[in-house]
C-alpha cells in the first residue's frame, strides 16, 4: 500500500513538472516574438527612399539670379548717331476686345504679357516701328520693348528708386540691339538686359517681369478670348508696312559665308555668369525639358493652349524641395508627389495642390542676339 503511493506521487510530482515546463516555454515563446519583420523592413525602405538635398545643393538653390557688377559697355560701343526723333514711342496705348479686333492675322506674331488676368497682345507689326510702349495695367506700370533685329520682346518695371520713368526709343544699336532713353535722365538703357550704361542711372539695371512671349494671334486669340489688342497710332499706319529693320542692322556677312547669323529662335537665361539657350524649336519638340543651370534647378515647358515657352524654377523654397517632372496623358505630373500641375507653374491637384513655382527672369530671342550680351553661352542639346 505504502509502494503503491509512492509510485502515485512520483506519478502527481513528474506530471506538475511536465505541466509547469510546458507553462514555461510557452511563456518564453510568446514574450520572445517581435513585431513582424515585413513592416519592419517596409518602414526603412521607405525612409532610404526619401528625397534629401545635401546642404551644398541647398545653398546654391538660395543663391540670387544675377551678381552685383558694373556694366562692360560704354558710350564709345554704339552704332550709329543718336536721333531721337527716327521713331516715335507710345505713351498713351490704345486697346481694342479681342472679340472686336479683326485687323490682325491669326498667322501674326504679337507680343503676350500678362498681370494677373489682363492678357494683352502687341502686334509686332506695329511694335516693329514703336519698339517701345509705356503701358500700365490698372495703376501698374510696364514697360513694354521691342527689337525687330534682334526678334527681342521683353517687359520691364520702369519704376527707378521709386520713379516711374518713361522710355523713348534713341536711335542707335548696341551689339545691334535696340538702345532706349529714359525722358527723365536722358540715361541710356540696353533692351535685351536693362542696364544702363551711361547717364545718371550708369550701372542701374531695370527689373525684368518675365512672362513677356512670342506667339500667333490665333493661338492668343484661342487662349484669351477675354484679352485686348494694341491699337495703330493713326498718323503712323503708313509706316507700319514700309518699315525694315534689317536696314539698320550692322556686320551682316554676305549670303552663303561661312559665319552666317544664326537666327533660330531661343529662351534665354543667365544664372550668376552663366548663360545658357534653349531653341524654341527644340522645347516645342520635347514639350518639358528638366535641366540645371549654375545651381539651379529649371524647368522649360511649352504650353500646347496658347503656344508660349516658359522657364520655371523646380526649387520649392518654403519646402526645400527640388521636383523633376513629367507629362502623362498631356498634364504636367512631378514624380516625386504625383501632383498635377498648369502650364502657368501651379499645382491644381495632389499633395502639392495650392503650391507655385518661381519664374526666373529670362527672355526670348534670335541666337545671334543672345549670344551678342553673353558669348559664352551654352545651347542646350537633346
């Protein structure tokens, strides 16, 4: 009897040992597990995959455009005789509702600047002889230029230490561009980059508004049915078709030489020193070229609603973010958000909804033109 209950506890003592060890190992399995390994892994590969700029890329995006320097260029450069009174400047431009213009071609070229909604076209027809509008929109005012040799339009803030000059055209060329006066100073302005090279204002260089570009009637028509036209100055309309101006232009070869003026049609810009040209052929091929100038980061389009090519900053400042983009199913998309953006550098949906890109200041041209001010100027390939 006294064996037969040994054997029973012996029996009771290895069962509590089984029941206590498998208790055990159960616990130590459990508490040992760690969050699953697939999220884990997920979550790194997304942190590595996150855009970061190096600090020395950052500080070049914040550089300025343009470097503080005197001008090169002096009263001894000019071509030709200063004459005043060869054409005459517009003050008081006259504009006419698209809607009720029918005197311009669809297939002319004119001039589209904007401020906020108000879309005006200055034919060139008439600007070929003006070269020059004081215009001003709403209590805003523009200056308006025009070279016919050089094919240059650009728009300036006339504003100088908080006066508002009016231009008038000299009469001379400088690298054979046109060569402005103010009638305040009598200081004297190139046209394709705004300084002034003799006079009071001497090294003084006038704000480009960008925006200014080169397209059909038709297409300005098409895009801003809401838009004004320039209207002919009346004791001048029989100058309008009389007037060439390649009679004025200065080292011409003769045809078929060897250094034949390149008279393609570029976007120009200069980023501290550096310059660099885009033909408008090539943009319009590509439609969205991403390049990098000098630091900066840049985006060249070309709008397929009113014809325009324009050149925006992919550098979001507040963000510290650089975009690269591309076009799916005829919309601008960056692909680092997927965000959709307008051809005016405005993000309509995405993560990125509300945000704008800066436009630097550049201008459109005939090479020969550009690479007159800046030699040294890279031409962008495909």
């Amino acid at each position: 009897m006294n064996l037969f209950k040994k054997k029973k506890l012996v029996f009771v003592l290895v069962l509590l040992i089984i029941i206590v060890a498998s208790a055990f190992i159960a616990f130590f399995v459990l508490s040992s597990k760690e969050d699953p390994k697939p999220e884990e892994s997920s979550e790194k590969v997304e942190e590595s995959e996150k855009p970061t700029i190096s600090a020395k890329v950052l500080a070049a995006e914040k550089l300025p455009q343009y470097e503080d320097k005197s001008t090169e260029y002096g009263v001894n450069d000019i071509q030709g005789t200063p004459d005043k009174s060869m054409f005459a400047d517009i003050e008081n431009p006259t504009f006419l509702a698209v809607s009720k213009e029918n005197k311009i071609k669809g297939s002319d070229t004119v001039a589209s600047f904007h401020v906020g909604e108000d879309y005006r076209a200055y034919p060139l027809k008439y600007i070929n002889y003006h070269h020059i509008v004081n215009d001003k929109f709403d209590k805003t005012p523009v200056l308006i230029s025009y070279c016919g040799i050089c094919n240059s339009a650009a728009a300036y803030n006339p504003k100088v230490n908080g006066k508002t000059l009016t231009f008038g055209v000299l009469g001379v060329l400088l690298h054979n561009d046109l060569v402005m006066y103010d009638k305040q100073t009598d200081s004297w302005w190139i046209q394709i980059t705004g300084e002034a090279f003799t006079g009071k204002y001497k090294d003084t260089k006038l704000t480009l508004l960008p925006g200014m570009e080169l397209v059909t009637y038709a297409d300005f028509k098409k895009a801003h049915s809401n838009g004004k036209v320039l209207q002919p100055v009346a004791q001048y309309t029989n100058l309008y078709e009389q007037f060439d101006p390649a009679q004025f232009y200065e080292g011409e070869p003769e045809e078929g030489g060897s250094e034949s003026v390149n008279r393609d049609q570029v976007v120009g810009i200069e980023v501290r020193g550096k310059a660099k040209a885009y033909k408008i052929d090539d943009v319009k091929k590509e439609n969205i070229i991403n390049d990098k100038l000098n630091g900066w980061s840049l985006l060249i389009i070309s709008d397929p609603k009113d014809g325009g090519v324009r050149i925006f900053r992919r550098f979001l400042v507040e963000d510290e973010m650089i975009l690269e983009f591309e076009l799916k199913n005829g919309n601008l998309v960056d692909k680092e958000t997927g965000s959709t953006w307008n051809f005016l550098g405005e993000a309509t949906t995405g993560e990125l909804k509300g945000k704008t890109l800066t436009q630097p200041k550049y201008l459109e041209l005939f090479q020969f033109a550009w690479e007159g001010f800046f030699p040294k100027t890279a031409i962008y390939k495909p």
